[in-house]
C-alpha cells in the first residue's frame, strides 16, 4: 500500500502524487528500481525543495512528473485533472502549465536556434493563432523579465555564458504562464558568483506570478533559503517531509541528520544549531537498486537500526515526537510505539 501523501496547509492543492514509482528494465528478469511508491501534495503558490544523495532519485521523479518518462505505477493529479493516465490530445493542452528548467543550459537549448526562436517556441506549438509580430513581442518581453534585452533574441546559445544560458532557459520555460515550474539542479553547472543571481531571480518570479515550484538540489543550503517545505529522498523513496525551518532545526529521520551533519561549518545555514557529527556505519554502502533489500533502505547505514528494520519497511506517515516537540511526516520505525524505547532525548543526542 502506499503511504498516504503530505497534507497540504492549504486546501488549494495544485499536484497530488501518490505511490508514483519507476522502474526500469534490465537483461534478463532484472528492475532497476528508481522510484518506489512516492507520495506528497503541493499547494498552489508553494515551493517544495527535494533533496538527497546522487542516485536518490530526485532527478527520475521530475522527469516522471513532466512525463519524460512514463511511470510505472502511481497516480499524479495536476491542476485537478489525472495527469499520467489521460490521452494524449487533452494531456498537451494542459502541458503548458507544467514547465521544466533542466540542469545544463547548454545542452537543454539547441544551438542551431537563435534565442528568439528558442523562447518563441513555446508560443508557436501553444499560441500559433497570435501573429510572429505578437509572438516576438512576447519573447522580447520574456528576455526583459529575465534580466537580457531585445538584441539578444538574434544572438545563438554560444554567445552567452552559462548563466544567461539559463536566464534563457527560465524564459523559455515562463513563456507559457504555467502553474508549476520543475526545476532540476539549475544552479549546479554554474559559477559560484552567478548561483545567486539565478536563485533570486527564480524566487522573485514565483512570487511575482504566484507560481508553485518543486526545486531539485543537492546543496542543502540552497534548499533552505528557496524552500517553503523540503521532501529527503533515500534509494527512490521520500524518508522525510516537513516545513523547511522544522525540518533543518530538527531533522527526525537519521538519513536527514546525516545530510545535514556533512554540510561544512562554514556553509551551514544562517540559524543552524550546533551539532555533532551523525554517525553512520562504518564501511556500509548504497544498496544495489537491481536489488532492494526487504525493510528500511537505510538500515544498513543507520546507527539505531533495530531488528524489524532489517524486514520491515517503515511507512511514510505523520508521528507524534515529544523528544522533538513536533509532528513530522517521517518513514521510520524508531517513531513507532514499539521503536518508542530507542528514540533519541534531543534532535541530535547520540
């Protein structure tokens, strides 16, 4: 059965998923398991950050959403409206409201294309009843929005450094006026002096259009400063869901502090509490994803894995922890009443 989904604090719900899982075929009789039976809600105007370790999966979901690739299993609600399962003529009508920003600028614009062409697109395939002389005032607009000018709609993506590469990207992706923006690591493949500009303006066009936005990233600094609510992924499933300030000050699921006790001192998040480092243990890897391992993916990793941790797999779900003075909608069985006896006094005791 899959976990029941992140409950929205409003009542506004833009995508609902639930159970979404894919899997990939191998030689032989063999899966590649990328994503197993994830679920959460996001409401309108809201940005969910989702992070974890490469491999987690983080990069398969939003492909997943945007049907890049079809999933395996799982139901997605967009807008209202069943957006894996519906045909193909009513899905390209609604795809407009669902734009992606991709990790790489360079090699998500084709390099034939000028930039006009490239951000005119979109209005092409969606907006072909306006003229080419309102649809290039359009893209003029859009290039504007985004920090370039006019004359730059004649110039070609080698022109550019990476990050206007991406203020194109965010364009092209704008043009459409969607609902819900993906962006997958959009600032990773870029300078350090440029990453902040990009953020920045990501965040000031989600509240200038009241956009929602599932924000992709592995730098947990980043998340936190951009993210209303941040989803950590382990092995293809989400271990932990909360609020962005609960989740950081107090991480419940030990994947999370392990995530957050390797962030450097010096790059940890402007109200982080002091804390030890997180133990892991020694020696244990990733699990094999042709292979998943019965019970919790992190057992073999985890420092207070007990017994049924080893066969039973824990459910996402919201529990109740004193120790923590908060709900968290976590997957662990240490927050399970007969796990009560192991939970830990304070957020980071050991």
């Amino acid at each position: 059965m899959a976990p029941e989904p992140h409950r929205s604090r409003t009542d506004q719900v833009l995508l609902r998923v639930q159970g979404l899982s894919k899997h990939y075929a191998l030689a032989g009789k063999q899966r590649l398991q990328a994503l197993n039976a994830v679920s959460f809600e996001l409401a309108d105007s809201r940005t969910l950050g989702i992070v974890g370790e490469s491999g987690c999966g983080k990069s398969t979901l939003a492909r997943t959403l945007m049907r890049l690739v079809e999933a395996s299993a799982g139901r997605v609600e967009f807008c209202g409206l069943d957006w894996i399962s519906q045909l193909a003529k009513p899905q390209r009508l609604q795809r407009r409201w669902m734009q992606m920003v991709f990790q790489d600028p360079f090699s998500s614009l084709d390099p034939k294309h000028t930039i006009g062409k490239i951000v005119r697109e979109p209005l092409d395939i969606h907006a072909g009843n306006q003229s080419l002389a309102q649809r290039m005032q359009r893209v003029h607009a859009l290039l504007a929005t985004v920090g370039l000018t006019p004359s730059d709609a004649d110039k070609y993506p080698h022109e550019f450094s990476g990050g206007q590469r991406q203020r194109v990207a965010i364009a092209r992706a704008l043009a459409l006026e969607p609902r819900l923006l993906i962006a997958d690591e959009p600032v990773s493949a870029l300078d350090v002096s440029i990453q902040s500009q990009i953020l920045n303006l990501l965040m000031t066009l989600r509240q200038q259009r009241n956009m929602a936005m599932v924000f992709i990233s592995h730098d947990l600094s980043v998340v936190r400063h951009i993210s209303d609510d941040v989803a950590v992924m382990y092995f293809g499933s989400i271990v932990e869901l909360a609020p962005a300030a609960e989740l950081f000050e107090q991480p419940a699921h030990p994947y999370t502090r392990l995530l957050l006790s390797s962030i450097p001192k010096r790059k940890q998040p402007a109200g982080t509490p002091a804390r030890a480092a997180w133990p892991e243990v020694a020696g244990a890897e990733l699990p094999d994803p042709t292979k998943p391992p019965a019970g919790c993916a992190f057992a073999a990793r985890c420092p207070q894995a007990m017994p049924r941790c080893l066969h039973d797999t824990p459910a996402l779900q919201a529990r109740v922890m004193p120790a923590l003075q908060r709900a968290a909608l976590v997957a662990c069985h240490l927050f399970e009443p007969q796990g009560a006896g192991h939970i830990v006094s304070g957020a980071w005791d050991t």
